[in-house]
C-alpha cells in the first residue's frame, strides 16, 4: 500500500481475535484492537496528528513551537509531527517516570521541561500549581504556541470517533461489540469509542480500567486521577475497575508469549481487566440454545513493550533471570498496609510540633520545592525503595513521618518499614494533599 506521508498510515489497525485456549472465555468472542501498530507506535498517534494538524499551517508560517503537558506516547507523537513540519517541540511535566521514554523524546530532537508541581498529574482547580499555572498560560487566546492541550482538546476524542470506533464496527461486519474496555488515561480513546459503538448499539456495555490507587501502571490514571481530567465523564462507563501493576504485567506475557503481542503494560492492563470482567458473563452464557450467537468484546492495545524495560525490570526481576529484590513493597500483603499506622493531619502537626519526626516526603523533586512541610526531607519514592532494599537507612531511635501525594505509596512504605523493625513509622493520611486542604502551612525552596 503506498502513502505520500508517513500520517497517511495512521489507524486503519489490524483488529486481532484472541485464541479462546489463551482467555478461556467460551461464549464471548475476545479482540484485540492493535494501536501499537500506528507509525509512532501507540493509539495517541490518532489524537496527535488531529490535534495539532488544524494549526500547523499558522504554526510553520510563524515558526511556533509545538508544546503538549505529556510524558509518554503523546509527547512522542507530536515530536515526529513537529519535526516532520520543521516545528521545535517541548515536553512539559512534572516527573518523568519511564526513562526509555525521555531517552527517545531527547532522541527525537525534543525539548523537555520539568516543572515543580504539587501531585503527579495537572489539576486545573490547584490555582497556584506551577503546572497549571503553565497550563494556563498556554490556553490563552493568541497564545504563540501550537498547544495541543491534550486533557481538555475535543479533538482528542473526535480522532476516535471518527476513525478508532468505525473501524471496530467495520471490521466486527457492521456491528458493535457487546462489551469494548478501554484503560483511561486523557480518557479520548475510550470516550469517542463508546460515542460511535453506542450509537451503532445503545445495549455497549463500556468499561474503563485505572490504576490501583497505591500503584503506577504507564498510561493509565488512578480514579483519583481521572477526575482531574477534562475530558473524562463518569457517564461514559457503565463500570470502573481498578488493575494493578502486577495484573498489567501479568496481561502484558500473556500477550506477548502466547499471542505474539507484544503490548506494553497499558495493554496487559486491558487485557488482564477484559478477562477478569468477562468471566462472570461468560458463565452467565453457559446453557444457551444452539445458534443463539456468540458475543463478542474488543480492548485496545494501546502500545508496545520495547519502553517499558525498565519498569518492569524494577517490578518484576525475577523475569530477567535476577533474584527478588529484598525488602520491596511489592510483596506486602494488602493486612499489612491497612494495619501500617496513619494520623491526619491535626495528629501530625501534633506530633511534630511535640516530638520532631523525621519528615519524608516521597514526591518528585520537582513537587517538593513547589510546596512542602516545613523540615521535611526529599526522598523521591524510587530512591527510598532502593535505599530500603540495602535495609533501614536511618536509625530507629527518630521516630518517622512518610509523606506522598495523597497517602497511598506512603503507606505502603510505612507498613514495609513496619515488617523491616521500625518501631514508630506513621503516613500522613490523604497526603500533602489533605495536608495543603486543611490549610496546614507549606513552604516552597
């Protein structure tokens, strides 16, 4: 098939059926969507090129610099976009957490900006947030920018509903799917997929998959998360299941060894999600009469494996021939960190203000020298996972305040620090966030 440029080969992905041997599914036909396939490598190849292409002919004319608040597959995209049209692009968050995918950004020619910011991810109602602050800036009108704005931009969700969601009904021979689960990042995949199998059939039943709260899945929103998204609408889903990040590596093998997909973690998540949805339908199913038909489910793959080394090396050693990592919060039993000792925020500055713990403040750096208690040490939660892996760090005489974004991955470690032998480890409950909302005071470098 010839193209005259490389954003003529955008969508148009193979629509792949799942061998039932592999799901176990035995009424419910399983596909698979394969967005890794577009030219960039991931669904968000679809939303970048209809984002960015109503203003490139301004932006080439001017020489504007093409910006997006992205760390991942859709910063990727707009970085071949703009460099295929002779347009600088720059690459705007707060933490850069998958280091394959900074090492291609820089590779690609992109700029990449780190700016402080109080949680993971930007909330438009967190007024005097850097990030939003610069997300702010960008929205204005007669911005010089080309800024895609990715979170809140229609034509995030158009691109799926105009060729994503036709697609599956083409290649399902004109019918929609009776389930489509779909993991939630920006929420456009999802939500302009549902759009067009929902009027192609009302009865779609659309399922949308975060991650586990205490949890890092690449691609995917916590469900605190999703909300601070403008794009996302509660309405869209019928249901909304969280999935760990062990669930999506155990999806991302099953994918790879036994159908020869090698989807990132993104799609094990979907994949993994899918099953364990299904299996209740599925038996539900069982007894039906003879050529009542079979149904059928579709989720997305939404990129590849070759990114995400690195993270699942971290999580999963034993997977590259190493032994486990000791003293790791990834086998803490979910008794073990409801039992970990939390105070809010009355009882911490209490316990401060009468016995100076030791404050450590799990966020990035860049979220710490936006705003942070007073005292606190910096410990971004990665290095304190590996500092916690040589065994306790610190002595156990001081006792220990653990602080994250909103109290879930402090927790997690005050319960690890627990089993290690530390005698008096608490988490701040609800986090800098909790701390920031009951007007406790903060104080920035």
């Amino acid at each position: 098939m010839r193209y005259d440029s490389i954003t003529e080969a955008i969508g148009n992905t193979p629509l792949v059926r799942i061998d039932p041997a592999v799901h176990g599914l035995h009424h419910i036909d399983l596909y698979a969507k394969l967005e890794m396939l577009n030219p960039f490598g991931s669904v968000k190849d679809r939303a970048a090129w209809n984002m960015t292409r109503p203003g490139l002919s301004t932006a080439v004319e001017h020489g504007s610099q093409v910006v997006e608040l992205s760390s991942g597959n859709t910063a990727k995209a707009l970085a071949v976009i703009a460099g295929m049209h002779g347009l600088p692009f720059k690459s705007v968050t707060n933490r850069m957490r998958v280091p394959e995918i900074k090492d291609l950004l820089l590779l690609l020619g992109a700029e990449i900006e780190e700016l402080p910011g109080q949680s993971e991810c930007l909330d438009p109602t967190h007024t005097d947030d850097p990030l939003t602050l610069f997300h702010q800036v960008l929205s204005e009108p007669g911005s010089t920018y080309l800024h895609t704005d990715q979170y809140f931009n229609a034509r995030n969700t158009e691109a799926h509903a105009l060729g994503t969601g036709p697609e599956i009904v083409k290649d399902l021979g004109g019918r929609a799917p009776d389930w489509f689960i779909a993991c939630v990042g920006t929420a456009g995949s999802s939500t302009g997929v549902a759009k067009v199998l929902r009027e192609h059939d009302p009865e779609v039943k659309v399922v949308g998959l975060v991650a586990d709260k205490s949890d890092f899945i690449p691609g995917i929103r916590t469900i605190d998360e999703v909300h601070e998204v403008g794009l996302f609408d509660p309405a869209t889903y019928d249901s909304v299941a969280p999935v760990t990040a062990d669930d999506a590596i155990d999806g991302m093998l099953t994918l790879a060894r036994r159908c020869g997909i090698l989807a990132g973690p993104t799609g094990g998540a979907a994949y993994f999600g899918t099953v364990r949805h299904l299996r209740e339908a599925d038996a539900a199913l069982t007894g039906r009469k003879a050529g009542e038909g079979r149904k059928s489910a579709v989720f997305i793959v939404c990129d590849r494996i070759e990114s995400y080394v690195g993270y699942i090396k971290q999580r999963r050693p034993d997977l590259f021939h190493q032994p486990p990592r000791k003293n790791s919060t990834a086998d803490l039993s979910a008794d073990e960190i409801a039992a970990a000792t939390s105070v809010d925020v009355a009882q911490a500055r209490k316990w401060i203000a009468q016995e100076q713990p030791l404050v450590i403040d799990l966020r990035s750096p860049f979220a710490y020298a936006a705003l942070h208690i007073e005292g606190a040490v910096n410990l971004v939660d990665e290095l304190f996972g590996e500092l916690l892996r040589g065994g306790m760090p610190f002595s156990g005489q001081r006792p220990v305040l653990l602080v994250c974004p909103v109290g879930e991955q402090s927790a997690r470690y005050a319960a690890l620090l627990t089993r290690m032998g530390h005698p008096d480890v608490r988490s701040l409950a609800g986090g800098v966030i909790a701390w920031r909302d009951a007007g406790a005071p903060l104080v920035r470098d």
